[in-house]
C-alpha cells in the first residue's frame, strides 16, 4: 500500500517534534542575546576566492567577489547557468556568509530559440521523471520559459533543474503552477515542515521556528549558514504551501558550532529513521512512484525493491544518506526499465544528453552500450566533470548501469 504523505508524518513523532520547536524558541531568545564575534570581511573574501580556485565546475578568473557585512556580491560573467548558480551555492556554504547578492552574468555561445527550445523539450522528455509531464517551452533571446501544471513544488524545481541544464540557456522563467489533489490544514503542514528539517541531517534545526497561515508558512530563527537557510526553504516545500518566508531566518554562523542535536545520533530508534527515510522518498519526484522497502538495523540502512530507472536508485540512496541517524546504505535497489530499449537507442540518447549539457559538451567521449550497461570512455579535465558526465548517463531510459572509465588529466 502507497504511504500517504500527512498520515506518515503523523504516525512518527509530530507531537515531540513540535514541541522541541516550542523549546528552540526560547534557546534561540537566550542565544541571541548572547555576544558573538562576526567573522571578518576580508576572512571570508579570501576563503571564498580560495574555494573558487579549488571548483572546477566556476572559472574563477572571471568571478569578483566583495563582502560587506557578511554579504557577498559576486560580479563577472560565466558560460553556463549551471555555473553561476554552482558560484553562488559555493559562496552561500562559506561559515559567516549571511546572503549573497547574485549579479553574475552568463555569457554563452550564440545558439538560436529554435535550438534551444527543441534540446530543452527533448530533455524533458528523455528524462525518466520529467518524462509524462504536460510542460510547454518557449524560449526567446536564450530565456527559457516553462508552463504548465505539476503535482508538487519538488516536480516543479526538477523541471526547471531539467531545462537549465541545457547548453545555451542563459536564463529561466519558471511559471509552472502546483495543483495539489486535495486541500490541508495549517496543523498538518507544520507537522509535516517540523519533520522535514527534524529528519535532515543537513541542517541543524534547533533555531528554525516554523509558522503557517492559510498555507502561508514564515521561518524564523537561526541557522548557521545561507546554504541552511536554502535547504530549509527547500525542506517546507510540502503538500498544501502557498508561499513561504525566509525574510526572518537569519544566518548566525555561531549556532552551529554552540548547539548539538536534541540527541545523539546513536539513540534514534531504527524504526523512526525507516519512517524519515520513507517520508523523505514521498517528496522526492524521481523516488516517490516507487516505494522503496527500507529496513534498518543500527543506522545501517538497506534499500530493496525495484526502480525503472539508475538514477532513481540513486537519488534514493541519496535520500536515506541526508536523514538524520544513518551511518551507511546499502542500495540493493533493481534496475528494470518498463520497456526494453536497443543498444543503440541507448547509446544515442547519451550522446545527445553529453552534447546538451554545457560542462561536457566540449569533451570528446565514446560510448558503449551494451543490455543497459554503459561505459564512458575518453579524457576530462576534472573529477567533478567526470562525475557529471555519469550523472547525465544514468538518467537516460534503459541504462541499468554505467561504467565510467573516463579518467582525468593531470
């Protein structure tokens, strides 16, 4: 049987949930009250221009950073829109960073509307989540605009992941409506936000106040960075949210070093992990038509069942590794494509999927296919490019699996 997204929620520990939240009120009272050392300007200028240095997905020649109070200004031009908004999450998880100012321009090589809006369809529709979704395209001057109607706001920013990733794209508009099957209470939505950033292990949600009207859900509080701040505007995403506010939740990069969890990671039950983990695959677009079985035993979580797509498996992988309280998984997920799709099928859909994206594109790479195998073969500059181009591969229907044999220069 499907789980349901409130009745999950509400079977694990709402209650306690919220009333931790009602103490983190207070403890953030105390905290704030309390004297702390900001991080210097120049402090973190230096360690955000090192950490550009060091990416390889930015060209940090062509990227100027100020700070002033803690706010970061990014300035330049970069070629892609993946690469501007890699620039700003790079600047958003520098410690004392409170918000970054994005007026990085992205500057690519001339392709027309034509183009553009034929590889931004073909995207869609060649990408196993994306693919039954009534979306519409339109492009003009290199700005991507998206139209339609979703079930969630996580479909909603995966399309938009989707298309910005296309070669060319130097801006997206994303006017995507939510149409949610059936309305919900301010108490459910809560319940269900306090859980999200409870269970999420990538944030520390001791701070975060959480409050909803009509739909309309306000964050308040502290987190210790601005990469917090988007995961827990991200994490309050649930069904039934109309808007949502961060203009409140501040970033005190203190909090994070001063506060430890309500408790330690080893004295979670493995029974409520299971039902994190779950909840975490229901708002998941790539993971959520599948349900995963989930068992636990000591934080260790294992993943059986069966998936029509690699990237699914992963992404679930990815899922239960974010949760608050496991220490390993292992994925025993099967890949079974719905329909059986011909080598060569295979082979083209990868190739046309390299081509598009505007990291890869430039490199020269073989591919193979082989009953679903793939392997990449070939040079590239960087680890993170050769993990992308995996990334890219394994979302292709019919790749049960990728072999990446491309190996880095230098």
């Amino acid at each position: 049987m499907r789980l349901n997204k409130s009745s999950l929620f509400n079977a694990t520990i709402g209650s306690a949930a919220l009333a931790c939240l009602m103490s983190g009120t207070a403890l953030h009272a105390a905290n704030s009250s309390a004297s702390k050392n900001d991080i210097k300007d120049d402090r973190i200028e230096t360690t955000l221009e090192g950490e550009f240095w060091g990416a390889k997905s930015v060209d940090a020649n062509a990227i100027d950073v100020t700070v002033a109070g803690g706010i970061v200004t990014l300035t330049g031009s970069v070629n892609n829109l993946m690469a501007k908004e890699s620039a700003v999450r790079i600047a958003k998880m520098i410690k004392g960073v409170r918000s970054v100012v994005d007026r990085l321009e992205v500057t690519t090589a001339e392709r027309t509307d034509w183009e553009l809006e034929r590889d931004v369809i073909t995207a869609l529709a060649q990408d196993p989540a994306t693919d039954t979704w009534e979306i519409s395209v339109s492009v003009k001057n290199g700005n991507v605009t998206l139209n339609g109607t979703v079930s969630s706001y996580a479909e909603r920013d995966l399309a938009a992941k989707v298309a910005r990733s296309t070669r060319g794209v130097t801006e997206l508009t994303n006017q995507l409506e939510v149409n949610y099957d059936s309305d919900r209470t301010d108490y459910e939505i809560k319940s269900d936000i306090v859980q999200r950033l409870n269970w999420d292990a990538r944030l520390d949600d001791e701070l975060v106040i959480v409050e909803v009207e009509d739909g309309h859900v306000t964050l308040s509080g502290s987190v210790g960075s601005d990469y917090e701040r988007t995961i827990a505007r991200s994490d309050a995403w649930v069904t039934g949210v109309r808007s949502i506010d961060t203009e409140e939740l501040q970033v005190a990069w203190w909090s994070r070093d001063d506060m430890q969890r309500r408790q330690p990671w080893s004295s979670i039950d493995d029974e409520a992990i299971a039902d994190a983990i779950e909840a975490a695959f229901l708002f998941d677009p790539r993971v959520s038509s599948f349900n995963p079985n989930v068992a636990v035993d000591a934080g260790v979580v294992t993943l059986t069942g069966i998936v029509d797509n690699l990237k699914a498996k992963r992404a679930a992988a990815q899922n239960a590794k974010n949760t608050v309280g496991v220490w390993r998984v292992k994925n025993y997920l099967k890949v079974r494509p719905v329909e059986p799709r011909s080598s060569d099928a295979i082979k083209r859909d990868v190739e046309e999927a390299l081509t598009r994206d505007p990291l890869i594109d430039r490199y020269d790479i073989s591919i193979n296919a082989s009953n679903g195998q793939v392997y990449l073969y070939g040079d590239v500059d960087s680890y993170y490019d050769k993990e992308h181009a995996e990334d890219l591969a394994i979302k292709v229907n019919g790749v049960t699996d990728v072999r990446n044999k491309l190996q880095v220069d230098g």
